[in-house]
C-alpha cells in the first residue's frame, strides 16, 4: 500500500452527479483511487460517469455512506474544506501547514 492509497476523498451532501464526476477525474489524475460519498442526491448517474473521463474506476469503487461518522470510520487525521466562507472554532490552515502537520507521523 502507498501513502497515496491512504489518502481519502470524503464528498458530503453533493447536489450535482457532474462534481462526483469531476472529483474522480482529478483524484486520477493525481494518483489518488479512494472516493467515499456522504449522501450524494444523485448517484450512480451517467452525468457523473461523462464528466469522469477515463476515471471510471474510481467511480466504480466509490463507498456510499449514510453519515460523515460512517465515512471517516478508520480515519487517523481528517481535514475539512470547503469553497464556502464558514465560522467554526477549529483550527484553520493552509494545505502546505496541514502537509507539515502529518510529517511527524511516520506510518
């Protein structure tokens, strides 16, 4: 197993199959395969099968959850993001510093 095949990609709450889809084909496209979904509106769904292009694989093994708790279940380290502007009392930071933070983890 490498590190990237422990990297997970959490989706909660997608309204829109195409950003399923286009999720995928970035995760491909960096190297990354393990897609869990939270409650998706839609999906399995051909729209997100199109916009995936070629990364049909990661789609096909995407884990459709319930709830979040159920989609973290034997996470270690887990970081939240959103486009979305949202004041919350946890810790904010950068991709670079959330990289430096698991440095010290030697897994």
């Amino acid at each position: 197993m490498t590190l990237l095949d422990k990297v997970r990609f959490v989706l909660v709450g997608t309204t829109h199959p195409g950003n399923i889809g286009a999720s995928a084909r970035a995760m491909k496209t960096m190297g990354l395969s393990n897609l869990h979904l939270v409650s998706p509106k839609i999906y399995p769904s051909a729209e997100a099968t199109a916009r995936a292009s070629g990364a049909d694989d990661v789609l096909a093994k995407a884990v459709v959850h319930d709830t979040l708790q159920s989609a973290l279940t034997g996470c270690q380290h887990v970081f939240g993001m959103s486009a979305r502007l949202r004041h919350l009392a946890v810790p904010l930071m950068n991709p670079r510093e959330a990289v430096a933070s698991l440095e010290k983890y030697d897994d």
